[in-house]
C-alpha cells in the first residue's frame, strides 16, 4: 500500500468515549433518565451546531439547560460535559511507532470544551500529530464531505495515500466516498497486525 500520510479520529480510537456518563450525571440533577437526556442533546440540532462551530460554548450551556429543564453553575456543567474519556491503552506507543514513518493528522467531530479538555489531560496523545481537522473549526462534520476535504487539503498527498481509522462504520464509508483508504478501528493490538499485514508498521 503507498500510504504516506495515516489519520485518526478521536474518540474510541485514541481515548474511550462514553457520552452516557454524561447523561447519567445530568439526569440524577434533572429527575430525570440518561436516555432522556441522551435523546435532548444528542438526537436533535443542538450537538451538530455546537460540534460546527455554529453555537458558543455558553449558547450550548444556555440551551442544554432550557431543554433539560435544570439550573447549574457554568463550572459544573462543563465537569460533567467533560468528564466522559478514560485513556485507550497501548495507543501511546502506536502513535510513536508510526510518527516515526508517516505524517500524523487528528480528524475529529469534536467541539471547543471536549478539545480543551483533551489537550489538557491527553497532551501527551497529541504530540505526535502534525495538524487537527476538528469539526468546530471547519465547520463540517462527519459523515459530510468538508471535514475529510479539509483533511486531504491539509496532508497535501492525494486521498487514495491517505489511511483513516475510525471506531464507527459510516465515517469510514464515508471517507472512502471521499476517496481516502479508510479503516475500521477495534483495538490497538488489531491495528497493529492490520498494519504489519500491509507493510505499514
């Protein structure tokens, strides 16, 4: 395979993700059930705009609370919003493995509080990666178009040179309709043997 860049989403890939302890944390504030809470951030507009850059990180707080219907300091919303990655391991040590032979990219749907946070407790994760395509600041998500055009406009090297790994299938399927080689990501150890197999590692 003639690879010459490899990129990465974010969560459950470098870092575990589990938006339900977010929703567990607010629900016991509410009276309310996780998956309600799930249902009023997550399955409506209101996640898309604030993961596009389209709302502030207050405007998200604002209207988190007007939906839910729950009144909470700023500082502790932002812990429980915050408070839903644990480290993946062994990811460390993969990422400076390949930083050593291919030019690093972060590709994330992710928002301004999450980011924050990640580059204040993950710095070490981020150190390899030669740039960020995240969604709030190109203003599109995936699966559309934009934010793996950004990533190919980014790395330089035509789509077909480009690995992705994702957790999730349609983001792979979808930067493969973009042209990219696009992998599903399961564990680090699997990575690790997919790559050796194609003379990536």
């Amino acid at each position: 395979m003639k690879i010459t860049t490899v990129a990465f989403d974010l969560g459950n890939v470098l870092v575990k993700v589990d938006h339900r302890r977010f929703c567990r944390g607010l629900g016991r504030l509410a009276g309310q059930n996780p998956e309600e809470i799930y249902a009023a951030v997550f399955e409506t507009d209101l996640e898309p705009a604030f993961d596009t850059g389209r709302i502030s990180s207050r405007e998200f707080y604002r209207q988190v609370q007007a939906r839910v219907g729950v009144a909470l300091p700023y500082a502790d919303f932002e812990l429980l919003w915050n408070d839903i990655f644990a480290p993946m391991a062994d990811m460390e040590g993969v990422l400076a493995r390949l930083q050593g032979r291919y030019p690093l990219f972060l590709l994330s749907n992710t928002n301004p509080l999450h980011f924050e946070y990640i580059q204040e407790h993950f710095s070490h994760l981020l150190r390899p990666f030669r740039g960020f395509i995240l969604s709030y600041r190109v203003g599109s998500r995936k699966p559309e178009a934009g934010i793996y055009q950004a990533l190919i406009r980014r790395a330089g090297h035509p789509a077909e040179r480009i690995l992705y790994l994702d957790a999730l299938p349609p983001p792979v399927e979808a930067a493969r309709g973009q042209g990219l080689t696009a992998w599903p990501f399961t564990t680090p150890g699997d990575l690790q043997q997919r790559l050796d197999r194609h003379g990536l590692w």
